[in-house]
C-alpha cells in the first residue's frame, strides 16, 4: 500500500464540505474543546509572531492564532479545504494568508529564516513525506524558532483499535493492537456525527518513530503534551468522557538546535 500527496489532497477535497460542517457545526468536540485549546496554549505567546500553519484544512486553528493577532500564513494540498478557509476569512477577516501548498515544500516557497512558529493541528499525520516536511519546517524558522505539532497519540491510535461497550453502550475498555504496523493505512471518517462519509490516507508512526523523525530535522523536544478534558467538561459534555481515561492526542513543543 502506497498514497502520495495527490491521493491526499483528492480524498480531501472529497470529504471538504462535510469536514468543514463538522468543524463548523461543534460536531468535532475534540478540536474544539480538547486538543486545539491544548495546542494554542502550547504555541503561546502568538502575538506579533509570524506563523506558518501546515495543513490548515478549512482553516480553524489559523483562525486560532490570528485572532490572538499573530501574523498567518496558511498551507494546504485540498483546493477544496482552502475555499472554506478563504470563506471563512472573506466573512470575518484576520489577515491571513492562504496558499495551495504540500507541506514538504514550504522552504522553496519562503526564505530560510523567515518564521517565528510553525504550527501542524492533526495534520502531519496525513502528510506522505514527513521527514521532508519537518526539514522544510526547521529551514524556514528563525534562530530560536519553535514547531509545535499534534497528531493522534501513537499509543492509542494502532491499526486495530476497538472500544468494547456494556449492554447499555457505555465504553469499558480499549482494545489496542498491531501498534508496530505502522506506514500509509486508511482512515475512514465515519462517524455518525459526519453529515457525509469519506476515506482519505494516512501515516501511522510509533512514538520512537516520530521523536526519530524530529530528531533528524534538527529539532529539540522542548516538551510533550498529552491533552484531556477536564472533569468539568466531561460532566457538560459526556461524549469527552473517553479521552479523559485514554490519551487521543500528543503535542510536541520543538526548538531548532
């Protein structure tokens, strides 16, 4: 099995109205109110900062640092995903910057040294060159620059994954799998809270990969987050209540050497 940035950016435009309607809608409460909170805090301080955000998708977490008046500049590989994002900012404009971009080449399209921060919201993991796009990352940053990044927390996002319920339908436990089987896999966004489904590719890495990968882009781990609701937003929100037992989310916190 193999994907490339194009088979990314079709399933993507594919999938672009529903997924801009689940981010839109509050359908999508992890982002909203679990690891993107979790990765702006992270990024802090933003203000007067020029900022690169890969993958932007539709836009949401560029619209999270430009509102905190940092300076934008907004990638993507789905057209589709950047019409929303450009949408969005023709309604409510922030000033940022939109461009129809892969990832991997961010440092032919801006000078080395050109970033404050550069930033991922689950995204990486759907990018078909990793390595290339963390070294484009470290080359566009500043002395002192920071990346900071989420993706699916390797521990509990193996190629099996499989929630076993009680007879009323509440999740008891998590059973996990094939963590080793890492590569391109499939996502399949299916939820019942989607207005419409799509598949689109995926990079599934371990832990030691991923710190592997950073490690050889020049970055240092500065810290790893691992975000989860607060009891108080469980209790608002039960739906929270399974990525309070179990980690869904990693951030890591990276400086150049």
């Amino acid at each position: 099995m193999s994907f490339s940035d194009a088979d990314a950016a079709g399933a993507w435009n594919a999938g672009a109205d529903a997924f801009n309607t689940f981010v839109e809608s509050g359908a999508d409460y992890y982002r909203i109110e679990v690891h993107g909170p979790a990765l702006v805090t992270a990024c802090e301080p933003v203000r007067d900062r020029a900022v690169l955000d890969l993958g932007c998708g539709q836009g949401y977490f560029s619209r999270q640092l430009a509102s905190r008046a940092a300076a934008v500049d907004a990638i993507d590989i789905s057209a589709e995903l950047l019409a929303h994002a450009k949408a969005h900012e023709a309604r409510a404009p922030l000033g940022i910057r939109y461009r129809l971009l892969s990832a991997a080449d961010v440092a032919t399209a801006w000078p080395p040294r050109h970033f404050d921060l550069v930033t991922a919201c689950m995204s990486l993991q759907d990018m078909a060159d990793v390595p290339r796009t963390l070294q484009a990352s470290a080359a566009v940053l500043r002395d002192g620059g920071r990346m900071v990044f989420s993706v699916p927390h390797p521990a509990t996002d193996p190629l099996f994954r499989e929630w076993e319920r009680d007879a009323s339908g509440r999740k008891r436990s998590l059973k996990l799998d094939r963590y080793f089987d890492t590569g391109p896999a499939v996502c399949d966004w299916n939820m019942p809270r989607l207005a419409a489904h799509w598949s689109s590719p995926c990079w599934r890495h371990t832990l030691s990969e991923w710190t592997q990968l950073v490690g050889d882009a020049g970055f240092v781990i500065r810290h790893l987050h691992e975000p989860r609701p607060t009891a108080e937003q469980v209790t608002a929100n039960p739906h929270l209540d399974d990525c309070r037992r179990m980690p869904y989310f990693l951030i890591f916190d990276l400086s150049t050497r």
